[in-house]
C-alpha cells in the first residue's frame, strides 16, 4: 500500500481543485442590463424586471463546440412577432449587448443574444480581455467569412427553436465586428435568408465591410422575396469612409436593388463605436440610427415611429444620408444623396 505525505496529499488536492471546470461566461442578466440602460439615458417606460423573462440557451457551433446564447422576452411573450438576434462586438456577450436585448423586449419583441465566441471563451467587459486576444478572435470569425455566416445561422435556428412556432419576422442587429457579421450574412443566397425568416439586417459600425472571400450581396432573388439592409458608419471611422470601402458599399447595395431595400447612413463626426459608452459615444448618431432600425422593425411605439417616420419620410431607401455637424452630436438637418447617381 502506497502512502502520501501531508504535503503530497495537499499538491494532489490542490491538482484536482484547479483541474474542475471554471466558469468563463461572465453573467449578464436583466438587472444589470437595465441598471446599464438607465446609465445610458435610454427610455424603457415603466418596464421593470419582473416584466421579462431571461433564458440562457445552449446550443452548438457549426465546428461542434458548445455556445451559451441569452433569450430575452417579455413575460407574457413577444406581442410583436419579431425575433431579434444580435451579434456582439468584438468584447463577445457583454452587458451592452445584453442590455439592448432588454431594450428590444420592452417594446414587445424576443431578442437573443448570440454567443460567436462560444462558451468556453471569457466574454464581455467583466472578462477584461486585451486589445490583442479580442482582435485574435475578431479575426478568427472576419477571415473565415463563410463560417461566420453559418455561426450566424446557427443562432437564427436555436432562437427560433424556443418557440413552438417559428417567429413571424426575424431581425439581425449587429454591433461593430457583429455589424460586419450583418454585412456578411446578406452576402447569403437569399433564398437562405428568406428560409431562415429573415427580413431586417442593421449593422451598427461595422467600419470596413470588404467580405474576406471576396463575396459580395447577391444581385436577385427568386420568389419576390424583399429584404431591408440599414448600414450605420461615423464619417470619422477611417475604415468605413475610405475611397475604396464607400465604393464597395454603394456596388453591393446598388447591385442588390431588385430585392434588398438599403439605406446607408454616414453620421458626420461619428467615430467607430459610436452606440457605446465610452470616448466614442455619439449620442445623436446611436438615437438615430437605433430608431430607424426600430422604424423598419415596425415594433416602436406609436410617438417613436411617429418620429422617425417625420425625419425619414422624403429620405429614399436607396440614400446615403449624412447628417452636417453643428454641435458636438451632429444633430441638425441630413444632407441626403441618392446612392444610385
């Protein structure tokens, strides 16, 4: 028989405590994303916690590994029909991500929070990942364009699953690297967007949107399928505004006028990130572009869209819409050119 020191008994101990899983998925639920939304000025009414429900949803990755994604609906279900998914930024799921899916489900609609990274990956500002991992594993999804669509899908399918019937309407909102995700999903076969039920794609400041294997958005569809691409960049975000960047955009939209209906903005001033806190908060840019986004989902209350349907009414689908800086916000009247000229 075999004995061990106290010693070896303590390093063994010690071995198996630091050899049991860990928890790497930071928690972000609807108290804290509504104590961010407070923060952020952002209106929710008189939604309280008790008025959502939160559900983390496992399902798997194209590659086979495990993701957490994070459903948020109102209590008593969507009213509007509309499923959101939205794709987080290069931080992964965070409270900002998290907090907008509260801000979608308080106006009546299911938002899910897709989990890119997967589970096993340390996400969102709590994890406080370097500059030098987060952009590894941007670059993980960008350079593997075809596999990020598919990542994409697989979100789309697992919220749709939580239902007994499928949503009637499914948006994708995408935020800085997740914007670059709407960018390459409507590069899909649009027969595949309209299977998987989607009508609406918002990307957030995605900054450059040159698709990494040089696939561009299909110029038709079969069916008279129609789709709605919103496009927000800040004019003071170098990859979006280069020569190159607003030519490939104005292409890809242009050429996909016979079934996507596009709009994209240029905020003057706007730097990348605009939509979150921090140095590059612009407040007018994120209202603006949250509420045409709101507009075409067709969830907002009655005074919202009110609003945003006076500011867009004689704006085309098809405009680049640059709003002229007169304050530190950019709020004043849009210059708006048609992208087609």
């Amino acid at each position: 028989m075999m004995f061990l020191s106290s010693t070896a008994l303590l390093l063994v101990s010690a071995l198996l405590v630091t050899a049991q899983p860990t928890e790497t998925q930071p928690t972000y639920d609807i108290a804290s994303a509504l104590a961010f939304a407070e923060e952020m000025g952002w209106d929710l009414g008189d939604v309280t916690s008790e008025d959502l429900s939160e559900e983390t949803v496992p399902y798997t990755l194209p590659d086979g590994s495990s993701a957490n994604g994070i459903l948020v609906t109102p209590i008593n279900g969507a009213t509007t029909g509309n499923l959101v998914v939205i794709l987080a930024d290069w931080d992964g799921v965070g409270s900002f991500e998290v907090a907008n899916a509260v801000r979608l489900a308080a106006l009546g609609n299911a938002a899910f929070v897709a989990d890119t990274y997967g589970s096993e990956q340390a996400q969102g500002e709590d994890a406080e990942l370097s500059n030098e991992i987060k952009g590894s594993l941007a670059g993980s999804l960008k350079s593997n364009a075809e596999n990020y669509r598919e990542i994409i899908s697989s979100a789309i399918a697992t919220a749709q699953s939580t239902e007994g019937t499928p949503y009637e309407d499914v948006a994708i909102f995408g935020y800085c690297l997740g914007g670059g995700g709407v960018m390459e999903y409507a590069r899909n076969d649009p027969a595949k967007i309209e299977a998987e039920g989607v009508t609406l794609m918002v990307a957030f400041h995605p900054g450059a949107t040159t698709s990494t294997d040089d696939s561009s958005i299909t110029t038709s569809s079969e069916n008279g399928f129609m789709a709605t691409l919103l496009l927000n960049q800040g004019t003071a975000d170098a990859g979006a505004v280069s020569a190159d960047q607003v030519e490939s955009v104005k292409g890809e939209l242009d050429g996909a006028e016979s079934w996507l209906l596009s709009a994209a903005t240029y905020y003057t001033g706007a730097l990348h990130g605009f939509t979150q806190p921090g140095a590059s908060y612009n407040e007018f840019a994120a209202e603006m572009s949250w509420a045409n986004a709101i507009y075409a989902l067709g969830s907002g209350v009655e005074e919202d869209t009110e609003m945003v349907a006076s500011e867009t009414e004689s704006v085309p689908t098809d405009a680049v819409v640059t709003p002229s800086a007169d304050d530190e916000t950019g709020a004043s009247d849009a210059v708006v050119s048609d992208v087609s000229m």
